[in-house]
C-alpha cells in the first residue's frame, strides 16, 4: 500500500433538495481534488438530507428514493468523480426493484460505482429497511469499509468489518446535538447558528460540549484505536431540517488520534495522509493477533431482543 491523501467534508444540506446538495458536494470534491485529495467522503444522506425524512409518507420516500446505480444522483455522483479525477463518497434513500427502500451510502469513481452499503440500524423512517451485509472494498491499494452512523455505535460491527480486512472505515454521520438519556445531551438551539457571525463563542461552547463534539470524542477514537484502523468521520453542519447539527468532520489514526478536522463554522473540507506504517505499529494490531476467539465465539453470537426502535431514538441518531 503507498500513502494516500482523503478528505472529510461538512456542509449544511437542503431537505429534498437533491440539486443544491449535489452542486456543493460538486463544489468541495472540486476544492479537495485542486488540494491533491485522492478520496473525499460526505456525510448520510448527503444528496437527500436526512431529519426531514421523518415526517415523510412511504408514497414519498419512494419518491425521494433512487435505484442505485441507475438512479440520476449516482449518475451525477459518477460524473462529478470523473470531472474532478477524485473518488467520492456520498449518501442517499435507496429504493430497490421490489420497492424496499434503504439508506445507503456509495463510493463511486470515474468508471461507475466502487462499493455500495445499506446502513444495518435505520432509525428515521419507519419504511427502510435493514441492510444485512458488511462491505469491504479495494480503493487505490487499501482495503477499506463503510458503516453508516449508529452501525458504528454497535462495536461488533466494526470488529467484523475490521476482521474482514478493512485498514480504512468510512464512517458516514448525522448525529450529535439530539436529546439522549445521557448526561448533557440535548438540541442546540438553531438561533445559537443565526448568529453565528456576532457571536461565534456561545456557538462553539455547545458545538464543543456534551451535546456535541465531547460526546464523540468519548467513543468514536476508541473504534480507530483498539482496531487498529483509520476512521473518515463525516458530519453534516448547520440545520438538517428542524436540527442543528455541529459537523466536526475528522479523520482518526490507528493511534485514535485525530489527524486532521474541520473546525469552521460552515461548510469545509480538511484532508490527511494516511500512511500504511501505522496499522502495524498501532495497538490495536497487536490486539488483533492475540485474540482467542475460542472463548468467546459462542458469547458474541448469541440471540437477543433489539430494542433499537425506541420512541426517543425517532428524533434523530442518538445514542
């Protein structure tokens, strides 16, 4: 493997708008590709917008949902790729030939798509339907892996994906400022985003605190670090439908430190280069090698009771 520049990037969408969200995610993979960026990653449901999808009927997510690879989002995602010469990866409401309907996330490059993943925990509307694979993809010489929002929150999920050969997991997100029965969880007041300008301190506090970024940084360096792998967090800011949402998009080192994030308040990319060097040196590689799955194969694999679809889980990703 030889090193590789990614970038992650933040913007704030437009419910349904699929043509403004796409001429931005044309305009940062334009931006990232002129800064020498191999691979830039968007968040979920970044051509779509995500919290609005709540209120929609099943007549109108069909609406919204696109056939993938033929739908006109993945061809303009396809196209956008192929004008900028750069990998991107994006997010949209997937309807398939039987009319089930997912929420999906896609790599795509200027030949087609590379990988396509159906998030395994879908949460906003009541008529997508679970993805029931993990995805693990070869881009530019890396091994890499998607798992959209909460699929990242269950960790069996990203050892599996980890033990299937993933280096890199793209780790697509809208999460963060939503009630929760933790401490300090809660929405963040969208007038907080309106002055933004004239007062960007009383912003930062809450982007920054537990309603936000404090709560990420509990759990979310732990998934790189104890497996030993890279993880391209992408995050959406300003309001998704009636939610502010922070963005803070970053990528993660094996080392579970975070080696590059966009901290505007605004739409942004950063980029990192990520180098092969460190998943052997990391900890979570000598983790991997001294597992003794014996013990505990039969324990992980036992059955139970989800109760993921709790009422408070409704109102957005929470944790």
């Amino acid at each position: 493997m030889k090193k590789i520049r990614i970038s992650t990037a933040q913007f704030e969408n437009r419910s349904g708008d699929k043509e403004y969200n796409l001429s931005r995610i044309e305009y940062l993979a334009g931006s990232a590709a002129s800064g020498e960026s191999a691979v830039v990653a968007f968040h979920e449901c970044s051509v779509t917008g995500y919290t609005f999808a709540t209120k929609l009927s099943l007549a109108e997510m069909l609406n919204l949902s696109e056939n993938v690879p033929e739908g006109p989002s993945i061809k303009r995602l396809i196209s956008i790729a192929a004008d900028n010469k750069i990998v991107v990866l994006a997010g949209l409401f997937e309807k398939d030939r039987d009319d089930r309907i997912y929420k999906t996330y896609v790599c795509v490059d200027k030949s087609g798509v590379v990988a396509k993943y159906r998030k395994l925990h879908p949460f906003v509307n009541e008529f997508i339907t679970p993805g029931n694979e993990y995805c693990v993809f070869d881009l530019l010489g890396w091994k890499c892996g998607i798992l959209i929002c909460y699929d990242n929150n269950i960790i069996e999920n990203v050892r599996a994906t980890r033990l299937l050969g993933a280096d890199i997991i793209f780790a697509p997100h809208v999460t963060m400022c939503t009630p929760s029965p933790r401490p300090g969880a809660g929405f963040v007041d969208p007038e907080l985003w309106k002055n933004r300008e004239s007062d960007p301190t009383s912003l930062r506090l809450e982007f920054d605190g537990m309603k936000g970024r404090g709560w990420l940084m509990k759990w979310l360096p732990s998934r790189a670090y104890d497996n030993g792998i890279y993880v391209v967090f992408s995050n959406p800011i300003g309001m998704d439908d009636d939610q502010l949402k922070n963005g803070c998009s970053m990528i993660i080192d094996p080392f579970g430190d975070v080696i590059s994030e966009c901290r505007t308040l605004g739409d942004d990319f950063v980029t990192a280069v990520i180098t092969p060097e460190k998943l052997t040196q990391s900890g979570g590689y000598r983790y991997l090698q001294a597992r003794r799955p014996d013990l505990y194969r039969d324990i992980i694999g036992q059955p139970h009771k989800s109760e993921q679809k709790v009422a408070w889980l409704k109102r957005g990703e929470a944790d």
